[in-house]
C-alpha cells in the first residue's frame, strides 16, 4: 500500500509540472536538442532544464502527505507516521517531522505500559523440561500447577510475571523439541510452533535466539551468552611418571645444560692452563738450601669437571680459579646456574603434584580430522541448524560426517546425548551449548568435560510472537534483571551451589599435594645407581692398587689385595695391629744430610 501511495503521487507530480509548463506556453512537445551525455562537457537535453525547473516548483497535497522540493530535488516537509504491528494489526504510534522531530502519543506508543491489562489474564508459558532450566520436583506427585517445577527457567518466568504484572502457567511443549521448520511440510514444531500457531503466549526456556526464528516470532535481549561447545567422556587421570622431576624442564633444555658443562669445564681447563696466574710452584727445605719443585697447575680436566659440579649443584668445591679469565668463567657459570635451579624449582612442585589428563581431541579441528571418534547435536535444534547453515570449511566437514554417519549421531534430548558419551568409552562426542555442558560437568558422576572453546557465540531469549503486547515489557524485565545481577545469582545458583562435583574439598586438595613414593621414584633410582657405580669404581681402584703395589713390592697379587683388604676392614698391615697409614705428611724439616766429607760429630742432642 506504501508502494502504491508513492507511485500515485510521483504521478501527480509529474501531471501537475507539465500543467504548469503549458500554462506558461512553454513548448516541451517538438523533439529539440537530442543531447549528448557521452560528450565532454556532456551537452543536456534541451527541455530538460525546464522539467527539472518545474517539477521542482510543484507543490501538492498527496495520499502520502505533503509535496514539496528544495533546490537540489528532495522531497521536505513531510511527515512519517509511525506504526507498530500488534496482534489486531498495524496501529498509529505517533509521526516524525522535520520540525517536531518524533512524537509518540503516551498511551499507545511503546513508551507506555503495555503489560496494562494483562493482570486479570492467565499467560500460557511454553518450556522444555531441560536441566537446570526446568526440572520436576522430587514430590511433584503431590503438587499442582507451576509448584510441580524448578529451575533457573521456572524462578526467572516469577520475576519476569512479577515486573510485568501478569499471571502465567507453565506448559511443558508436547513434543519435546525446542523448534525448527520441516523443510518439506514447512511447519513449524516444538516450542517455536506453539507461539507461531497460537497455543502459547510466551517461550520461557533456553531458546537460542536465531535469523529463522526471528523471522517467525520475536525474541527479548539475551538472558544469557553462550556458544557451541564439545563434551568428552572425562579421560583418566595418568600419575606422574618414575622420572616427572625432569619434566619441568624440556628434554632439549637437559641436553643443553648437559652440553653446556662439559663446555664450560672445557672452557675453564684451558683458560687455567694459558692464564700464568693460575700456575704456582711448591718450594721446600733441603738442608741449608730452598729446593724449588717444578710447576703445578691445579685445574686439570678432571678438577675442571668437578669444579663446575658442584658449582651447578651449589654445593662449592675445595679449590677455586686464581686468575681473572678463570673468575669470569666460574662467574658467569653461577650466574647459569642461579636461573636454571630458581626456574626448574618454581615448576617443580606443580608438574610433581598435578595429575594430568591427557584428551584425546582440543579443538573442532581435531574432531574434523579423525573418525575414530563418533560425534554428533541435538536433532531438530539451532546446533544442527549452525552446521547445517554454515560455510566455514571446518564446520562444513564435520556436517557433511554427521549427516552421513551411520549409525545416525543424532539424539532426541540431551540427556541422551550426555547418557551416550558416558556410554562410548570416549568414542562419542557430544555437540551442545556451553552452558548446558558445564552444568552436567558438575553433575555426578563427573565423568564428562568440556574441551577447546566456543564454535560461536550466541543467546538465549525468550520468545513471543509477532506483534504481541508482551515484548517490550518482558525486554525491559530482562534488562533490569540483568543490571540487578539477578540473571547472574540465578546462574551461580542452579550451576555451582547446587553442584555435585566441585573443585574439590579439604581432603582432596590434601591428596592432591601430597607427593608419593612414584612421584620421586626416580630420584632413588638415581642414588641407588650412584652408589652402585661408586661401589664399582671403588673396586676397580682396590684392584688397580693392589696389582700397582704388588709390583712395587715384588708381591703376589693375591697378597697385594690381602693386605690392602686388611687395612680396608681393620685399618692396619702390621701383625701385631699397630695402625700403619700408606702416606705420611711432608715434613716441615728435611733431616739433615751428612756429606761424606764431614765427620760423624754428631751428639746425642743433635739427634
């Protein structure tokens, strides 16, 4: 009809210009100047400067108001009424102008209290029985009308009636589905159907708001934010392994400090050997003269390894570098040292005491690559729809599988869809939204997980139909429930304080950092190998003394070792068990050495 005003007027404006031309004898009807638009400067049509000049002077009054143009052709003046779609109709709201801008009449616009009248009416409120939105109460057996539900859906429709004023009762939608349309019969079913055919007056349940629904009723502000997500079968728990102490740090870091203590017992060997500091010479009496023995260097390859050793395992060691180059090489290897302990010990706490579960898939993208693992939505629900609909290449994958799997990875409900991944020993894979999967991850057994993020993001919102007198006001209850925070304590209320599962009480944070034996296993592991290799170096070194002694002393091996076994058990090699030690200390005083030449005038005192 709109259409049609516009048409008749544009015709009227026209038939009134060219009154007016012929009223000022001006002649538009012989052919003229044809024009050039493709010239350069274009060369216009000869009449058609003066059409423009007249039907910018046409002034009239149409069926769309009135008709009037400024210099540059645009329509001014006029005036917009403003409709709204109710459910008798389109209906006068107000107008727009120029000069008044919008005006609504205050008791029919949208600024008005359009809940007015509903007090004496009885709302039919359609739902979904869907944990934790609405639920059966234990005794609903005994109890009538809405007091049979409960749920986040059931206390947020009480709020909603309380802000708006009306009386409502509850309606479980007879067919369980939430709504989609039959792409053959074009029917709508579920809940949807209800408001679209006229059985119910508002959908309060977890209702995602989407472009085809919205093109058959309407939807209030999100109540709540969510988005697709995957749930799993919760794998097992794996312990830390007998060597977990070494996972702090990666295996490449190992090999790298590895590397870098030989390098650095290489470095320090050679400097020591080239740096003239590091040298000294051992002097000692002789009689009446200092004998000098020859220069020593205490640094070797094997004091080297040893010195960085202990310095890695901050423990010291018993010789230190004299000479500056050698300082900076043991310097700058604490430094090393200082950060490679202060990060492994920060780490090492959480990777001993954590029991990780490793998933099978994190992400959409695993799930799209594989087969071995079934995976599957809702059927009749916006999650189907999302793949269905979607051009992503990912998504387009995983719809072309679950349209084709067979056995069908479609579920009538949700709890059959959760019952179906506890059932398949990790090979099923259940599509739904975010909210849904982190209330049953709190429901017992506990035995299902959400992995990866979101696949989208969307909203539930509670539905009505076109043109109901309820929209406005149902969306300015949830906005004001929103900036309350009631949405919010609704939500901690039927996810979290009502949960079963948790993050675990006193008793498990206990057990959780407490270490036991085959967390630091392979530490005894490594003492007990330490001690057998010392055990084994020690005899090889019994042996290799033995037999060094035994051709020292022109002595059977057998007795070399006996002997040496004897000072190891008893501490002497003597037969009258004196203790007689191998080594003695030098001696401060050399005794004095008497020359051939000399007398032996030497007294009992010189002794």
């Amino acid at each position: 009809q709109y259409t049609s005003a516009l048409t008749y007027d544009a015709v009227q404006v026209m038939t009134e210009a060219f009154r007016n031309l012929r009223k000022q004898r001006i002649e538009i009807s012989r052919r003229g100047n044809a024009g050039d638009c493709l010239a350069n400067p274009a060369v216009p049509w000869g009449h058609g400067v003066e059409i423009e000049r007249a039907l910018k002077q046409v002034q009239v009054e149409g069926l769309t108001g009135n008709i009037k143009f400024d210099q540059n052709g645009k329509r001014i003046n006029f005036t917009i009424n403003v409709m709204e779609l109710k459910s008798t109709g389109p209906r006068k709201i107000g107008y727009w102008s120029e000069v008044d801008k919008m005006v609504v009449n205050p008791l029919d616009g949208p600024l008005g209290n359009e809940s007015s009248g509903l007090e004496n009416k009885t709302i039919i409120v359609t739902t979904i029985l869907e944990s934790p939105y609405v639920m059966m109460k234990k005794n609903h057996e005994m109890l009538e009308g809405n007091d049979r539900y409960e749920g986040y859906c059931v206390d947020l429709a009480t709020e909603i009636a309380k802000h708006c004023g009306f009386k409502y009762k509850l309606t479980i939608v007879g067919d369980g589905k939430y709504g989609a349309r039959d792409a053959d019969t074009k029917i709508w079913n579920g809940m949807v159907g209800e408001l679209v055919y006229g059985k119910a007056d508002i959908a309060i349940a977890p209702l995602t708001i989407t472009l085809v629904r919205e093109e058959v009723i309407d939807f209030s502000k999100p109540f709540m934010s969510l988005g697709i997500s995957i749930m799993i079968k919760k794998p097992q728990k794996s312990k830390p392994g007998v060597f977990s102490f070494l996972d702090p740090l990666a295996y490449e870091i190992w090999m790298c400090i590895v590397f870098a203590y030989i390098g650095v017992s290489v470095v320090l060997f050679l400097v020591s050997r080239f740096s003239p500091y590091e040298w000294h010479t051992e002097e000692f009496e002789d009689g009446r003269e200092m004998q000098t023995n020859e220069s020593t260097n205490e640094f070797g390859i094997f004091n080297s390894l040893w010195f960085s050793l202990g310095a890695f395992m901050q423990q010291g060691c018993d010789i230190s570098p004299r000479s500056l180059s050698g300082r900076i090489v043991g310097g700058v290897w604490w430094f090393f040292t200082l950060i490679i302990i202060s990060s492994y010990t920060a780490n090492l706490a959480a990777f001993l005491t954590v029991e990780r579960m490793v998933s099978p898939i994190e992400s959409a993208e695993d799930l799209s690559k594989q087969t071995e693992i079934a995976y599957g939505t809702l059927d009749s629900g916006s999650t189907k729809e999302f793949f269905r609909r979607s051009k992503i290449a990912v998504f387009d994958k995983m719809w072309t599988y679950m349209k084709s799997a067979e056995p069908s990875v479609f579920v009538r409900t949700t709890a059959e869809g959760v019952a179906r991944v506890r059932k398949s020993k990790g090979k099923y894979a259940y599509l739904l939204e975010s909210t849904m999967n982190e209330y049953i991850e709190q429901r017992k057994p506990c035995d299902t997980m959400k992995v990866g993020g979101n696949l989208d993001s969307k909203g539930y919102g509670i539905a009505t139909p076109k043109g109901s007198s309820l929209r406005n006001a149902v969306n300015l209850a949830v906005l004001k429930l929103n900036e309350q925070g009631l949405l919010d304590k609704l939500k901690n209320k039927w996810w979290y304080d009502k949960g079963e599962c948790g993050s675990g009480g006193g008793d498990s944070k206990e057990k959780t950092s407490a270490l036991s034996l085959s967390n630091v296993a392979g530490v005894f592991y490594i003492l007990v190998g330490g001690l057998g290799l010392a055990m084994l170096v020690a005899l090889i070194e019994f042996c290799y003394k033995s037999r060094a002694e035994a051709k020292r002393m022109k002595m059977t091996l057998n007795d070399a070792m006996r002997s040496k076994a004897r000072l190891s058990i008893t501490g002497s090699t003597g037969e009258n068990g004196r203790v007689l030690t191998p080594e003695f200390p030098k001696a401060v005083h050399a005794v004095p050495y008497v020359s051939p030449g000399m007398g032996m005038n030497v007294s009992v005192t010189d002794l």
